[in-house]
C-alpha cells in the first residue's frame, strides 16, 4: 500500500474541514465544555473519536451525537488502552521513545472503537499500520501546527481586534485538525484492513 501523501492529506484535511465546518466546530465546543466532567467526559471523548471517524468515511455528523448512550459501551475499553498506553508511554519515556510510541499509536482509540478490537489488539494494530510512515505523520501534524502558529502569530500583532482573529483561527484550527485526523485515519484504517487479511 501506498504512504500517506502529506500534502494531499492536508489539503483533503482542509477540504473536509470546510466543508464540515459547522458540525466540527460545535462537536469540538461541546467536547471542550464537557470534557472536564467526570463519567460524562469518557461518552463525550468516545463520541468526539466517533465524529472524527465519520467525517472521514464521508458521513454527516450530529454534534449531540457525542452524548449517546451507546458511548458508554466502550467504557472498560477505554480505560484499558488508557492504561496501557500510559504505561507503555512510562516505559517509552525512559528509553527516550515517547514521542515515536505516541504517534504509533495515534490511531489506537479510533480502531477501538470503529473496529470494535480489544485495547492491546487496537495498541498493535495502531503500531503496525503505522509501520514505516512515522515520520510522514509528524510532517503532517508539524506542518499544520506551524500553519497555524504562524497564521496566529501574525494576526495577534493587530492592535483592538488581534484577538478576534486569533479567536477565528482557534475555530478553524479545531475543525481543520479534526478532518486532518480523519482523512489520516482513513488512510491507516485502509492499511489496518490491508494488515488483517
């Protein structure tokens, strides 16, 4: 299979966040307003995770959605591969590998959910998908923060209203991140499938 274009993926990322904006925006606002909530917070990130997968198989999303009972099911699951990952990150850190390990397995909360897998097996599946394009990734997400920082930078510096702008481009920002992700975990979900057969 081929390796993930970085160019192409964040300007599909944009494409898609644009086109999403709305419903990405008021998923993210209403993550970050309940996020913070302790029970409701795990149906709220499970339901985030959800979004960010539906954009990128081309479905709409419902905002509210983040608040569905059915997120509740992933709740064991979840704290699983927390724990797993924090403890693998422990371990990593020491080794000096922290960074490699988070991108490795940057995908595994998305195939936990979306495949329905075990937290070690969504851990394993996330590592191996991502065999050989870590590098690729980080580009990806540096340049999209660098975009960002700089877009930022700029307009801070306008006297009264700077604000407003960097208010403007935290919105964007969050729904250009989101369809980033997901046109990333598009192209790894398409790979993890590749991997299981």
């Amino acid at each position: 299979m081929e390796k993930i274009d970085i160019i192409k993926t964040i300007k599909d990322g944009c494409t898609l966040g644009f086109k999403n904006f709305w419903p990405l925006v008021l998923t993210s606002l209403l993550y970050v307003i309940t996020c913070w909530i302790p029970y409701v917070n795990v149906g709220t990130t499970v339901g985030f995770y959800k979004a960010i997968i539906a954009i990128g198989k081309g479905e709409k999303i419902d905002p509210l959605a983040i608040f569905n009972k059915e997120n509740y099911a992933y709740f064991s699951d979840f704290f699983l591969l927390m724990g797993l990952m924090c403890m693998g990150m422990i371990v990593a850190g020491l080794l000096f590998l922290a960074p490699v390990m988070a991108i490795a397995w940057m995908f595994a909360f998305f195939f936990l959910i979306d495949k329905k897998l075990p937290a070690l097996k969504a851990l394993n599946l996330s590592y191996k998908a991502t065999l050989g394009e870590k590098w690729r990734i980080l580009a990806i997400l540096l340049l999209c923060g660098l975009a960002i920082g700089i877009a930022t930078a700029i307009f801070a510096w306008i006297p009264f209203i700077g604000w407003l702008f960097v208010l403007a481009i935290t919105v964007l920002s969050m729904a250009i991140m989101m369809a980033v992700e997901s046109v990333m975990f598009n192209h790894f979900n398409k790979k993890a499938d590749a991997i299981a057969e």
